[in-house]
C-alpha cells in the first residue's frame, strides 16, 4: 500500500487508515471481540494508520486500539489521537451526565456515563490529554496529535494548544502536529499561521462538496504540508444514495440526493461502484496523503481495502467533469 510523509515530519502514513471511531461504541456497541478482529484485518490488509481520540466512547476506542496493536513492532504503524477535550472521571453513583441523551448514546457513543467529557486546550489540558491518551493506549509515544474540533475555541487553540503540541514534538513525545475539523476555513488559517504538519480534513473534499479546493488544498500544496481525507461518503449519501440516507449526520437534501445518483449512474457506467470512486477521488491531489474510513467489522476493512484496489478510469472523472458534476479543477 502506498505510503505518503506528513509535510516535513519523519511520519509517514498508508494512503487508506484505520478510523476507530466506530470500534469505541459509535452510534452502537461492538463486541470487544469484534473490536479486536477489525484491527486484525486492517494489519492484513497492510493499513499501518491508525487513528483514534478520547471522544470516542470516553476513552474506550483508545483502549482497545492500544490493546490491539500492543503485539505489534512498534515502529512499524502509525497512530493519531486528539486533543482538546479531557475526561473528567465521575464520582461513583453519579447519576448519567447530561450529554447522555433519551436514546442511550453519549455524544453519539454507546457507552456508560463514566466521564464528563470537557472542551480544554490550555497547554496543561493538552499535555494531560497526551498523558492520559498514552495511559489508555499503553504506548510511550504518539505519532501524530490533532488537535480536534477546535471550531468555537480557536483562539486557545493557537495561543495555548498550538504552542504546547510544538513543546511535545521538540520533545519526542509526538511526531507530528495536526488540527482535524469539518471546515476548511480554520485549516488553512492553522497551515498559514503555524508549523502543523497535516489537516484532517472531514466531508469538505468528497466527490458531493469540492470546497477544499478554494484555499485548504492549494495552501497545502503550496506549503508542503499533507492533508489526510476523512468523511469520504458524507455519513452515508455516497456509500448508499437513496430516500432517508444521511448526509453530514442528518437526512441529505432532495437535490443531493439527486446529484448524488447522479455520479452513481455515472460511475456504474464505468464498471465501478459509487463507493470506490468516493475513496479513489481526495487521493489523486498532491497535497493529500491519504484517506480515513471508520470501520467496525473485519467484513467493512476488508471491504474499502479491496475498494482501494479497483481501478478507476480517467474517462470516469472526465464524464463527471462534462456533466457538471464535478469542478473543473477538482481531479
């Protein structure tokens, strides 16, 4: 499988990455089992990119990473957490926090009320989150740190995390520096105004919303700076266009629904399934070194591996462009 260097970091990365989201109780549980057996998968198939954070499942998709891959050489993969939310232990018999809602889940995770998850990117919430981070996982380093979703905190984020995540690099305790968010706009303000080394960028360069194109992607390039792909199917749309599938997390718009068969029809013309041209389309620009897909089952890694392995034809891409389905400069 491919491998891509992080801008001017020694980190290189596989161009298809193991999102363990999903193995932390997203949305529902999964078997501990199960859990394990999808990062087997993963390792068999040759991904050697892992990617993780305390939000997952309050701490539980860390732990059963680093359980995973304990057995493993440790210079031969690569791991990524987060930073910018710390877990707040709760005291025993407290009754569930308030994150967790009617449905069971908390933020999302299907998980117990054990922690409070709390927004902190002061430099002494960054170096607690890497100490706890390294705990659960059972490493003594991490490869990348992101720091994560710092939408309504940036000026923390820059003033306080940043600076502390450079501290952390200089040190060995981190490889690499990222910011991961579902906007572009903050992305290219960190690869402007900071030494980070790559953007997790999430849905905002999909073959349904090039908007990565207008500044985050040739910043990128233009700096040497990578860009790693994640939300490649927008939750769901272009995995399965159909009424009621999601985009972004909530019902997608009839008009994209629409625009959305419309590329199906387009790449079934072409002998490729939808699903593997969304994985193929962020990996042809310069500036991206690969793309992360959440996965839960050993059957759903061994799926978008042999995705990666189709080919797609040039004149696939050409047909979108001719039919206005794609940007001009978008492939």
């Amino acid at each position: 499988m491919r491998r891509s260097r992080l801008g001017s970091s020694a980190v290189e990365i596989t161009e298809l990455s193991f999102g363990a989201a999903a193995i932390g109780n997203l949305f529902s549980a999964v078997d501990p089992a199960q859990a394990a057996a999808a990062v087997d998968a993963a390792w068999d198939e040759g991904i050697r990119y892992f990617d993780t954070a305390p939000h997952y499942g309050l701490g539980l998709s860390e732990r059963r990473l680093g359980e995973a891959l304990r057995g493993r050489p440790r210079d031969t993969y690569v791991l990524s957490t987060k930073v910018g939310r710390v877990l707040d232990p709760l005291p025993a018999g407290t009754a569930p926090a308030a994150e967790h809602l009617s449905d069971g889940l908390s933020e999302g995770f299907a998980v117990p009320a054990t922690h409070r998850r709390r927004w902190d990117f002061s430099a002494d919430g960054v170096r607690r989150s890497i100490e706890d981070s390294l705990r659960r996982l059972g490493l003594d380093r991490i490869d990348i740190a992101y720091l994560h979703d710092p939408d309504d905190h940036a000026e923390a984020a820059f003033r306080d995390a940043y600076p502390e995540l450079e501290k952390l690099r200089a040190q060995g305790v981190i490889g690499a520096i990222g910011a991961g968010m579902n906007q572009t706009a903050m992305l290219a303000r960190f690869l402007r105004d900071t030494d980070i080394d790559v953007v997790l960028c999430a849905g905002r360069y999909t073959l349904l919303d090039q908007s990565a194109l207008a500044e985050l992607l040739p910043e990128a390039a233009a700096r040497g700076r990578s860009v790693v792909v994640g939300g490649v199917f927008n939750s769901g749309l272009l995995a399965d266009p159909r009424p009621g599938a999601t985009y972004d997390y909530t019902a997608a718009p009839p008009a994209l629904l629409d625009r959305a068969l419309r590329i199906k029809a387009v790449t079934e013309g072409h002998g490729v399934p939808l699903r593997a041209a969304a994985l193929h389309y962020p990996l042809a620009h310069p500036a991206v070194a690969g793309v992360l897909v959440g996965t839960r089952s050993p059957d759903e890694v061994r799926d978008a591996a042999a995705l990666l392995r189709r080919e797609v034809p040039d004149e696939l891409w050409d047909e979108l462009r001719a039919e206005g389905l794609l940007t001009e400069d978008g492939h």
